[in-house]
C-alpha cells in the first residue's frame, strides 16, 4: 500500500495529544509539575546524515533520528523504524510512549526510538544493510548497552539488529551485542522475542475478558494487521478457542462468523505474501473490519486507525492497541461514551519490551533461557501489570478512561524514580 507521505506529515498531531495526555496525568495525579516539565522534553535529541552508497553508485544521504526521552529508570530503550512518514514530532511522542510504557510494567529502562527517512521496502538487502551500519556510525556513542539499546519497530527486523550490533562492535573493538535486542537466536536473541508482543496483547486480552467477566473461549475476536503482532495474537486466541471472526492485512480483510482457521490461513499466507484470497472467509475492507460485531478488536497495525470517522461504529466490547496509537484522542472519547474498554498501547503492546529486557538481561549474564521460563515470565509480568493498572483505573480514575489510568500509574512511577535521584525540588506530589 502507497504511503501517503505529506497527507500523513500533515495529519501528524501525536505529539500535542501525548503531551496533553501527560499533562493531564500529571494534574489528575496531583503530581508536582516538574514532573511534567521533565516529560514534556526529550534528554537528548539527535538527527544525523546518513550518506549510503546505491546499488548503481550514487551516494544518496538520509536522515536520521534518535530520540533519548527520558532515563530516570536506566538506560534509554527503544525500537528504530524506517519509514518515509516519519517526523520529529512523531519520533519524540514514540519515544515518550516507551518511557511510559517502560515505567508502567516495571522494566529498567527509559525510553527512546530512533528512526530513518525511507521507504526501505524499495531497496536492495546490501542498501539496506549499508543504511544501517552507516547510522550506527553517525550515531556512535549515543547507543551503548548501559546507554541506549535500539529494537525493531516499523520496517526494521532481527537481520537489522544484527547488523547494529555487528557494526557497534566494530567501533568498540569487542563484542557488545547487548548494545540491541530482538537479535537472531545465533547472535544473542531471546527464543520468543519476536512473539513477544501479539503474546503480551494475548495474555492483555485474556484478562481484560476476565475483568469484564466475558468467557474467553466464547469471545469473538478480530484483529487489524496480520504481521508479526496480529499474527502471533490471532494464534493465540484460537488455540484457546477464541472464534477470530475477522482478520486484515494490507490486501484487505477477510470475514467469517464461525471463526476463520487461522493455521491454514497462515499457510495462504505463506505461500502467497497476503491475507486475500483466502478460500474459507468472505472478502471485507479494513474500514469494515474496525466496525464488525466482535468482543475483542486488536488494533495492531498502524496509527490513527480508529477515528473520529469510525469510532461511533465499533461494536466491539474490547480493544487491545497492538499498535502504537492506533486510537485518536477524538475516538478515545467516543469509545469511552459508549462504554467499551480500550486497554491503551502503552500497556496492551508491552510485552515486546519485556521480553527485549529478558534479551538484554541473558546478554549481561552470558545466559540463556529457555522459551518455557521466557514465557512464563512474560505471562507474570503482563498479568500483574494488567491488574495494577486495572485496579489503579477502577479506584482512581472514576468517570475517565483506561489510557488516562494508565498514565496516571505510570507518571506516578516516574515521578517516584524522580524523586530519589533527587530531580524534584520538593517531593513527588504538588503541595
Ligand atoms: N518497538 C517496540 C515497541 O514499540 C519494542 C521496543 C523494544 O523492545 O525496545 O515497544
């Protein structure tokens, strides 16, 4: 699919509604404003060339982007994507969203994301492979593994990773794969990483069904996006039995109200590249898909899907943000009006990140563990976060919304961290 690259620059107000959103936490948590003065500024900002030799010779330079929001936690952590519509502002709001999203399932890190200029899609491997080692070197000491530790995102996969680390460790003269995760198993990878995020929305999903007390296997569930977090997500709901009623790519959608099979749908897949022209479902948009009559919707492919231009018409009782914001601000408020429970990216996605920690941790001790103990792990984490936030929505946040709980706990944590490393003049709430 095209990517409108102006039409997208110019819609891009993410930046304004994160801030807005932190603000209000902050003044809902009656938090001392410095921790929103901390927030609202990234530590460090840095854009580079990065000049690439073409496959017929030219050099071509692009821009790049790391952004360091915010370290209170440990090091700054998060993924870098190529993409043609990506901006300033959405990178810092991205990188904002780790922060937050760090804080909020308790992982040691800040938060950060990087990103290029490009439509990567249309280069060749060695281009891309150049791309990437040429921003590592523009970036140097930036990254480090106590520093700042890069991941996948939009675009960018464990081949990438690999070429981070290998080029890290040439301009340190040493090994240092910790310095990334979401690396291939051969070089340091955690089994389970690249499954990491549609599992964390899977067990997201599971306990949001609980707390609204909707049986899980009878729950209907589709899901925007068929990548690595919608795939990995649809597996999960219907190897427990979830009918996953709808499911969309890039190619358009697909529906049946039995539940489509998603193991020979994977097989289509496979074999050729799309969801469309599956045999055993009926062919519907991916606007169509957003409005089916489902229990739980999983928003996991890109932002501002669900909008003010569709939001009145989800049926859905649940939304899961795979994606990094996938909902508007204006939807938010119409979803929250007719009652259904959006469980906000920060949260519902975070299991990419934990496990990223599990990678960065095995790398620190030279260790590995196995998918059992990665999993499980994963399971704990998610679930108590779940419950946290939950319970920090049901007993706080009367009348508001999940996202704003969310925030709340989250900024509350921060503010916390703030406080014993001695950023706040006077104590983590306002006097
Ligand atoms: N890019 C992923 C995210 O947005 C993963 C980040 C990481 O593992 O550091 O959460």
């Amino acid at each position: 699919m095209a990517v409108d690259v102006e039409k997208n620059k110019k819609q891009d107000n993410t930046l304004d509604a994160t801030l807005n959103s932190i603000r209000q936490a902050v003044e809902m948590g009656d938090l001392s404003y410095e921790v929103y003065e901390y927030l609202k500024t990234p530590m460090r900002f840095v854009e580079v060339g990065v000049p690439v030799e073409m496959q017929d010779g030219r050099m071509e330079v692009f821009t790049g982007y790391r952004c360091q929001h915010n370290n209170v936690f440990g090091p700054y952590k998060g993924g870098i994507r190529f993409h043609p519509a990506v901006t300033i502002d959405s990178i810092k709001a991205l990188s904002m969203w780790m922060t937050l999203k760090c804080s909020l399932v308790g992982v040691p890190f800040g938060g950060a994301k990087g990103a290029i200029v490009v439509d990567s899609t249309k280069m060749t491997i060695k281009e891309r492979e150049r791309m990437t080692r040429s921003y590592v070197r523009a970036l140097g000491s930036v990254l480090g593994p106590e520093t700042d530790i890069p991941a996948p995102d939009v675009f960018t996969d464990a081949q990438v990773m690999a070429w981070i680390a290998d080029e890290y460790s040439d301009i340190m003269r040493e090994p240092s794969f910790g310095v990334v995760t979401g690396k291939p198993l051969a070089v340091g990878g955690c089994v389970g990483r690249n499954e990491a995020t549609g599992r964390g929305c899977f067990f997201i999903g599971r306990e949001a069904a609980k707390a609204l007390d909707i049986p899980l296997e009878d729950a209907r569930v589709a899901v925007q996006g068929f990548g690595n977090v919608g795939s990995n997500a649809a597996i999960l709901f219907a190897e427990v039995g979830c009918p996953v009623i709808a499911v969309s790519d890039v190619s358009g959608g697909l529906y049946n109200k039995n539940g489509i099979d998603i193991f020979k749908l994977l097989d289509h897949v496979e074999k050729t590249g799309f969801v469309k022209g599956f045999e055993d479902a009926e062919e519907i948009t991916n606007e169509e898909l957003l409005t089916i009559d489902c229990d739980i919707l999983i928003p996991a492919a890109l932002e501002n899907q669900i909008n003010s231009g569709n939001a009145d018409q989800v049926k859905a009782k649940i939304v899961i943000e795979g994606a990094n914001g996938p909902t508007t601000p204006e939807a938010d408020q119409v979803l929250k009006d007719k009652g259904i429970l959006v469980v906000p990216d920060i949260l519902a996605n975070s299991g990419g990140v934990t496990v990223s920690y599990f990678e960065w941790v095995q790398n620190n001790y030279g260790f590995r563990w196995d998918l059992e103990t990665v999993n499980r792990r994963l399971e704990e984490k998610m679930t108590e976060a779940f419950k946290m936030v939950y319970k920090y929505y049901c007993e706080k946040c009367v009348g508001s919304d999940m996202r704003t709980g969310a925030y709340m706990y989250s900024t509350q944590r921060l503010a916390e961290a703030m406080h014993y490393r001695g950023w706040l003049s006077n104590g983590t709430h306002r006097k």
